[in-house]
C-alpha cells in the first residue's frame, strides 16, 4: 500500500476499489470507518467497532484484512504513526484516559482486549522462513549479542537471560550513543547479534547493523516494520507490532516472539537445555537449600 496519502486517504481509497467485493455486513465496517475520528477508532476495540457497526469483532477483523491492514491492529499502527507525529504524549495520554473513562472493569477488559489483538496480529505475522533462519543461527552461535533500547530493553534481557539458562551465552546491551561503542568491540564474527527495534528511530540501529556486517556475525531483527529499511541488510526479520494506543507495553509481543524463539531452541538441542536447566537448579539448591525445590 502507498505511502504518498494519509492513512485514513489510503482506507477510504481501498474502500472504493473494493466496494463491490464486499459483503453488507463488511460496507457496514467501512462506511463507519470512513465517517468516524481517527481517534475513534484508535482507542476502539474490535468488539466495540462491531457493536457500532452492528456487525461482529469476527467481521471487523476480516474487513481490515480485506482492506490490506492485515488486521485491527494494523490499521491502529498507520493511524498512530500519523496521530502520535502531530499530537503531544501528554494530550495522547489526556485523550486516552478520557476515551477509558473510570469504569474499573471496562479499563481492565480494554488491556485485555488490545493485547489479544496484538498477539492475535503478531501471530498471523509469522514469517516462517525468517524464524526457521533465525532459529537455525541462534542454535549454532558460540555468542548473542541482544540489543534492546528503551522501552524494548526488558525484551532484551528477557531473551539473554533465557539464553544463558539453556547454555547459550549470551548478554544484553542497552547502551545508547557513546556508551555503546565499548560493548560493540566484543561483537564477533560469527555471533549473533538480536535487535528488538524499537518505536523511534534510533541511529544506533544503523551501527550495530554496520559491526555486525563488518565482523561477520549473523542478524535478526525483531521489528514493528516488516518491511522496513533494515529488512534487506539482516539475515531475518520476525514481527513484534507495537501498541497503537499506548495501553498495552510496547514489549509486550517482542517478549512472546523471544519465547517463540526459545522454545524452538530447546526442540533443536532438547540435551544442552536439559542439561544447563538441570545445573540451574543444582546451584540454586546449593544457594537456598533443598527446600528451594
């Protein structure tokens, strides 16, 4: 889908050309879609938008995919990225506490509701070839370096600490600017170096890209944007969409896709993980007692 039009340009274009392929149900999607506030459907929920329409969450979701959204979700991150460029975080947050309101219960099923959007999304994402090759370099690796920034640094250290647990060595960078050029000169050929990107444009991306490059080591990205403008100078790239809204952590899916890897690290080399786990547990013993079990 072209760039050159704002996001809701480009909806209300896909509309058009689609209308006579779709089903009343799914005009029904659309028609509120084009006459609502892009703040509306920013902060609405797919059931929300299918009681407004009249239609089903079911319905909603197959309308966005129809449109080439690939989802909700989808839809929210091209308004978002418009939204969140004009508007200040503190009116953003303003806007998103009066859209919630204080109904204790409706706030705790909105979390709720976004997240599984997010996963649901992230899950109809999955790019199978780039995850087998990531996979398949992180297995071999003698080393990975994790670099996660900001809001993505929990996801970072998630993912090297889960890594040191089954035997794979590895260690989280979260420096910025000067600070992070002391952590690249350790980065060797034939390591792996996992970027979880995160929502900003950050040049240290660029960099740690170039090193990796120039000393040889292997490169999965895990982005909010597919097709981005790393996405041909990496080995794979696995998707992990952000919050739209701001409701949910941005780490959230960047987590799920390290336990993804994870797992299927442990069904390659099910005797290494065993084994480090058992070890794990052999010193926490000898560090709390036997209780600890």
């Amino acid at each position: 889908m072209e760039n050159t039009h704002s996001p809701i340009e480009q909806l209300r274009a896909m509309v058009r050309e689609l209308w006579e392929e779709l089903s009343p149900a799914e005009r029904a999607v659309c028609h509120y879609l084009i006459s609502t506030s892009p703040e509306q459907i920013l902060f609405a929920s797919a059931q929300e938008l299918g009681n407004a329409t009249g239609t089903s969450n079911a319905t909603v979701v197959r309308t966005m995919q129809r449109l080439g959204f690939g989802g909700l979700p989808g839809l929210k991150r091209a308004l978002a990225a418009e939204f969140t460029s004009a508007v200040a975080p503190d009116v953003r947050l303003k806007q998103r506490i009066s859209h919630v309101g204080q109904d204790l219960p409706g706030i705790w099923e909105r979390v709720f509701d976004e997240a599984r959007e997010r996963i649901e999304h992230c899950s109809r994402l999955l790019d199978e070839e780039a995850f087998r090759k990531a996979v398949e370099l992180l297995v071999n690796a003698p080393g990975v370096f994790v670099y996660g920034a900001g809001a993505s640094e929990p996801a970072a250290h998630h993912l090297a600490l889960k890594l040191n647990r089954r035997g794979h060595r590895a260690r989280a960078v979260s420096a910025t600017g000067f600070a992070l050029a002391d952590d690249l000169l350790w980065l060797a050929h034939g390591e792996v170096l996992v970027i979880f990107q995160p929502a900003r444009k950050l040049k240290e991306i660029t960099v740690l890209i170039d090193r990796a490059q120039a000393v040889g080591a292997g490169i999965v990205l895990i982005s909010d944007e597919l097709g981005g403008s790393f996405a041909d100078r990496v080995d794979a790239v696995l998707a992990a969409p952000h919050t739209p809204t701001g409701i949910t952590a941005e780490t959230l899916t960047g987590i799920i896709v390290a336990d993804a890897l994870l797992l299927a690290l442990d069904s390659l080399d099910e005797p290494r993980s065993v084994e480090h786990s058992h070890q794990l547990n052999a010193l926490r013993e000898q560090l709390l007692g036997p209780r600890f079990r």
